[in-house]
C-alpha cells in the first residue's frame, strides 16, 4: 500500500475552535506514512433533497468522493446540547443519501472533546450511532473523549503528554485497521 490517507472532519466550525487544535495535533502526530486530509463542511447547504432533484450538489459530491479516495476517516467533534454539532450532522446526512455510501465498510476513528468533565461522550455516542446506520467500521474498545481540553493545550496544539499518547494509540490502532481491511479485501 502507498501512503496511507485519512480524511479529517472537524466538527466545529468556529475559529479557535479545540476541535481544530486536536485535529492539528492528530496531523503532527499521525505515523509515518500516513497523512490526514481534512475535509471542509461548513460550505454544504443545508440539507434537502429537494436539492438532489438533478442530482446532488457539486459540493456533497466532491466531499463524498474525498470520503471515498480515503482508506480512513478522523471525526474530531464538541458536543453541543449531548449531540453533535448540526454542521456535521448536515454533512452526514447529505453522504449517507448517496447511490455510493463513503462510509460503508470505510474505519474510523471519533474523537470527542470539552471543556467539561465528560470530554463531549454523549456526541461520541450519538456519533456512533448516526454513522452506524452509514456502516462505518469503528475503532472500539477506549473511546477518546478528552475532557477539560482547553488546559491540555497551547499554542494551537495538545500540550498534554497523556492526550498525546492516547491520540498517537488511536492513529495507530486505525492504520492497523485499515490495514486488516485492505487484506481482507485482497483475499
């Protein structure tokens, strides 16, 4: 296999956001050979099938087909009102009307994050279960959530050595799993 390549979605759209911070350390800490791309989702309209009348838009195409050309994917979200933020909603919906799901069958790994106590699980969950019904395959077993995570980083990146590790476990534990996936399918 040639470089492995993740697609990242961050679930906030805010600037400053944390869940940008930590996809910017999962890109500083992704392992060699691999590469995390991420995928915009603010630009999507919001979704409506009245909009796929003539098919869908140039927009969820090409971020279906980013979804599609990666071997995996990285979901970094907050989790606002115990879900996840309505962008990333809006852009799952839109993909899982496709005639060719990106998820089906595709890894991946959810990191959830908060200032709080909980560290943004409940949007974990209900992350799960949105792209369970898309048949996504999950890294299970030690679900990240980082709680408290505005005092485990600095200057745009995680600071915490214990968060850095269970990031660098997570990215490793995908490239493993896209790995078993590309044997499986070469058998």
């Amino acid at each position: 296999m040639s470089k492995m390549k993740f697609a990242g979605l961050v679930g906030s759209l805010r600037k400053g956001a944390h869940s940008a911070t930590v996809m910017r350390t999962l890109q500083e800490l992704a392992p060699e050979g691999t590469e995390i791309e991420v995928l915009e989702i603010g630009h999507l309209p919001h979704y409506d099938e009245d909009l796929k009348a003539d098919g869908s838009p140039q927009a969820v195409l090409d971020f279906a087909a980013g979804l599609r050309g990666a071997d995996g994917v990285v979901i970094v979200t907050p989790e606002y009102n115990r879900s996840m933020p309505g962008v990333l909603k809006n852009a799952l919906d839109w993909v899982s009307k496709e005639p060719e799901p990106p998820f089906a069958d595709k890894p991946v790994a959810i990191i959830s994050q908060s200032p709080g106590a909980l560290g943004g699980i409940l949007a974990n969950y209900h992350l799960r279960q949105v792209l369970s019904v898309m048949r996504a395959d999950f890294l299970t077993g030690g679900e990240v959530a980082i709680n408290g995570v505005a005092g485990k980083m600095a200057d745009g990146t995680i600071t915490d050595e214990g968060t850095r590790k269970v990031l660098t476990r997570d990215l490793e534990r995908l490239a493993q799993m896209v790995r078993v996936v590309e044997l499986t399918r070469g058998a």
